[in-house]
C-alpha cells in the first residue's frame, strides 16, 4: 500500500455548488479544491455546510448546480468508488453483529477486493488483536479506526474523514497524526471536517474555512495565522494598567489578557520596550503574539454563527 500516487487522482474539486432543501439554502457557491500531498482542514459553525459538502462528493446528495469532480470525474461515473475515495462520514454506519473482519469483507466483496486488502487494511490501523470481536462492542475509538480501515479498502488517492478525532485517546491523537502524515507523503490528499482546532493545526497542511453554505477561507494555515496575528504583541508585566497607559498614549491599541498580561497592537515589540522604558515600567517579557487556528476560525465565522446561545448574545453585545 505505500505506492508514490499520481497527483492529477489526488483530488476533490467544488465548483460553484449550490443545495437547498425547502427554503433552506444549505450551499451557496460552494467553491474549494483539495490538492495532493496535504492535508485540507475542513471547518465551520454548525449548519455551514460541511456535512452537505460531503455528501455531494459522494454522490448522496445531488447539487441544484455546480458539480463536484473527484480525480478529475464526477463520483457517480467510478465503477469502484472505493479505488478513488475512501471516506469516514458516520462511525456508528455498521452493522453491531458483524465482527470488524467481516464488516471489511462485505465492503471489500463489493468493490472487486478479497481478503488480503482486509486483513492489510486491519493491521495498519492497528485492529488485528479485535478483528473478530463483533463490532457493536467497539469503543467510539475503535470505531473510528473500523471506519477509516473501510475507507482505505480500495488504496485510494484521497480520503474524506468527518470529525475522525473523536473518541479517540491519547495514544489515538499521536496515532492519527502520524496516519494523515504518511498518507499524505506519498502524493495522496486528505479532507478532514473537525471541530478540533488544535489538532488540525498540528496536522493540517491547508484550511477551509465555510460559513451559511459559503467559502470564507481559502489558504495554507500558516498564512491564516499570520494574518490573524495582526502583527500583536504579548506583554507580561507587574504593572498591567501603567503600562497600558504608557502603550496607549504611544499609539497602541491595548487589552488586558490575564492578571500580568497585555495584548498590544499597532506597536511593534521594538517599539513597545523603548515607550516602556522611556518610562520605566517594568516587564518580564514581550513576544510576538502567535494566533491559535481556534482563534483565527473564532475571529472569521463570528458573522457566520447560525445557532447561537443565550449566554453567546449576550456576549456578542
């Protein structure tokens, strides 16, 4: 299974996709493409259009307009699915009296596959010693390894997980990890919907950021960061509320993050220290403020929030 793969198969593109259901428009120009040799983070609120996405790649909902090309072809002209995507929607999607191994075989005779890519695809995801236990008495963990297991049946170029973090242990965390990494190394492509922000930055070549059925963002994480940062500062010092004085008055726009804390923008570090010693206000430290993925998907989908608490509103005014 560890083969180079041809970029040109290692792809997902969404051109211009627009869905509704009723009088909900659940996809409005949907416009993104997954490339070869990365991992796509895939993220938004509730009720942006992820699951919708993926579900017309698969060809279980069909668009209004817009197509969506899997490898350069739409999903519904591949006679073996399985060969060109794998994917991880549901989990839960099995049969609970079917042992692991025989959920994998009934997937793998559908597809032209026998049992040497089963029991391949159960070792790598590290299941050998519970392949024969019924599969209703698997942990979330397990199933989520079960699942991506099914997706990798056919040794496809890409792969499409929906949330594949959850359930999922520590040693599960370190595991998948290293499971997109090789992945992606050999010129395959993965898509990863997940509400887990930190383990996407970690993981994540690329990030997609949607919102009521639209594309708010579109680039590697490393420069979505880096514009969210805004060029801030982070500010440690015993004396919180003179050294915001001093810092406004020198033009910097100022909050107070914690007990010791400053956030300062429009002032670079530099330029901090000297305002700060030219009036000898102690600091322990100043460091340019690195934003978190959490931070950056927070500050671009807050207009794109649909289902928002009480507390939330509240906050919002």
């Amino acid at each position: 299974m560890e083969r180079t793969i041809d970029g040109s198969r290692a792809t997902i593109e969404v051109r211009n996709v627009g869905k509704r259901f009723g009088s909900t428009r659940a996809l409005d120009g949907m416009t993104f493409e997954v490339r070869p040799g990365q991992v796509t983070g895939f993220v938004g609120p509730n009720g942006a259009g992820k699951s919708t996405t993926m579900r017309v790649i698969l060809g279980l909902d069909r668009p209004d307009r817009g197509e969506v090309l899997v490898g350069g072809v739409p999903y519904r002209s591949l006679r073996t699915p399985l060969k060109h995507i794998g994917a991880l929607l549901d989990a839960s999607a099995l049969q609970p009296s079917r042992s692991a191994r025989h959920h994998l075989l009934w997937l793998a005779h559908s597809q032209g596959l026998g049992v040497r890519e089963v029991d391949a695809v159960i070792r790598r995801v590290g299941l050998q010693d519970v392949a024969r236990r019924k599969a209703g008495s698997f942990s979330l963990g397990m199933r989520q390894r079960l699942g991506i297991a099914a997706a990798l049946l056919g040794d496809p170029p890409v792969l499409m997980l929906d949330e594949p973090f959850n359930g999922l242990d520590p040693e599960g965390f370190r595991w998948m990890r290293g499971f997109l990494a090789s992945f992606v190394e050999q010129g395959r492509a993965v898509l990863v919907s997940s509400h887990l922000m930190s383990e996407l930055q970690d993981s994540a070549h690329h990030v997609v950021v949607v919102g009521r059925g639209r594309v708010v963002a579109d680039t590697s994480v490393r420069e979505l960061l880096a514009s969210v940062s805004h060029g801030r500062v982070s500010l440690r010092t015993s004396a919180t509320t003179e050294a915001m004085n001093v810092l406004a008055r020198a033009g910097a726009t100022v909050s107070s993050t914690g007990s010791d804390t400053i956030s300062v923008s429009d002032l670079d570090a530099e330029d901090v220290v000297a305002a700060l010693g030219a009036h000898a206000v102690p600091f322990s430290e100043v460091s340019a403020h690195r934003a978190s993925l959490e931070e950056a998907y927070m500050e671009l989908t807050r207009d794109a929030v649909q289902y928002r608490g009480v507390a939330d509103e509240e906050a919002g005014r």
